[in-house]
C-alpha cells in the first residue's frame, strides 16, 4: 500500500511524498531540503527520488543537497534549463517505480513556465504550478493559449482524478473565483470546508477534477457567468473560451 502526504515547507509551499509500508519514498519539487530530511528521519524513509515540475526555486532549492546526501535519482522536464537531472522527460515519458508498484507519466503543461511538467499516476496528478484548487498558476514565461491548453489537457483526465497541487492558495482562489461566478452554490459551500480544514491547520489538498469543474473558474470559461464577469472587465465582447481564459486570468492578477 501506498500513501500520499505533504510536507510543508516556506509558507504555503508542500512537498507531497508518495511512500510505502516499507518507507520507499519520493518527492515532488522540495523546495528546501532541511523538512524533507526532518521528515526522512522522523518517518524512516528510504528516498528514492525527485521529481521536479519546473525551475522556480521554492520547487528544486533542496535538490540538489539531497541528491548528494541521500544519491537520488532526480527527474524533470527537458525543456527547461539549469536543472540538475538525471533524466529530462518530455510528453508521455513513463518512470516505472518498482518498490511503490507505481508508474508515473509526464505530461508537458507550459504556461506558468516554458517547460513545466505535470506526473500522472492511476487517478493522482501532481500538478506544481499549473492546477491549482480552484485556482491556476500565473503565467510567467509562457503564454495564456498554452495555459489554456495546459489546463485542458488536465481537464481530459478522469473526474476521479486527485490533485495534489505545490501551493496552499485555496482559499484566496475561492475568494477570486466567487468574484467572478458569485452564484455558484459549489463555491459558497466548498469555501466553508477549505475555511474549516485552514483553521485546524489542516491542507485543502488534494482536490479532485470533479470538484474542480465545478468550482474553478479556469476549467469552466465557457460558463455565462464567468464570461459576463470577463467581458465586464475587458469592456468588450469575448469571442473564445481562450480569449475569457486570458482576461480571468489578468483579472486574477490584479484581484
């Protein structure tokens, strides 16, 4: 059996580890090395490798002394540089971990950065910067057609797939996603859980893609309400669900 935890690192940052009865270990984008090694060893794990979306640095500045600590195998996308990888994937490379019985599938979502990757495993996504709950990730080196196309890549994913995104940003994201769906029944009540799960210092992570089409506003730009909130603020007409992507998403920049 397998399980799937954060472990938190700056302030809103988590580094989700996938683990086994045996302590078998990897993580996703550690950001810093001192909570992975707390967690290493207060849990006994065995690392056994990195997997890295993109080239921030909240998201690979523990890489590389884990690497050389723990000689892990370290994983990330080919399309971005200054990384330090043993292997560079692209679109539909495979990663077979036998001692979790897990594969996990790259899948390229460029926007937030050029070569940003999301892994895919069963109905888990590990989504860095590009999903978030109720939320996507800004568009830094990219373009909003990429994004958009990125999030409906993810979108295509089964319902039951589970998120497990690197930022606690939900309820902020909610707070902008009833701004522009005021409503939406599915916001109001999933704000009270997230508002919950925060006060007791509890993750609102992971999320699902059902819940997602739901309540994030950047899944659902065909929806009318979001395209009036769109059009309201761009002083025009909207043409295309990639044109009300890109107005929400200044909109969310500026929110």
């Amino acid at each position: 059996m397998i399980s799937i935890f954060p472990i938190k690192a700056f302030n809103d940052n988590y580094i989700w580890t996938i683990k086994n009865d045996n302590g078998d270990a990897v993580f996703f984008d550690p950001g810093s090395a001192h909570p992975v090694k707390n967690a290493i060893k207060n849990l006994n794990l065995k690392p056994l490798a990195i997997f890295i979306t993109h080239h921030h640095d909240d998201h690979i500045g523990g890489v590389i002394e884990l690497k050389d600590e723990y000689k892990l195998t370290v994983f990330g996308p080919a399309n971005e540089t200054h990384l330090d990888l043993d292997a560079g994937l692209k679109e539909n490379d495979c990663i077979e971990i036998p001692q979790l019985d897990i594969s996990l599938t790259a899948i390229e979502t460029p926007g937030h950065t050029k070569g940003h990757l999301c892994y895919h495993s069963e109905n888990y996504l590990f989504s860095g910067d590009t999903l978030f709950c109720a939320g996507c990730g800004r568009i830094f080196e990219g373009n909003p057609e990429q994004m958009f196309e990125s999030l409906q890549k993810i979108a295509s994913l089964p319902d039951n797939t589970q998120i497990f995104c690197a930022h606690e940003y939900t309820l902020p994201n909610l707070a902008f996603a009833k701004h522009v769906d005021p409503d939406n029944q599915e916001i109001i009540d999933f704000e009270k859980k997230a508002k919950e799960l925060v006060s007791q210092n509890k993750p609102t992570i992971p999320t699902t893609l059902d819940l997602e089409k739901k309540i994030n506003p950047f899944l659902r730009c065909n929806n009318e309400a979001i395209r009036t909130s769109a059009e309201e603020y761009a002083g025009r007409d909207l043409a295309s669900d990639p044109e009300v992507f890109a107005v929400i998403r200044k909109m969310k920049n500026n929110f």
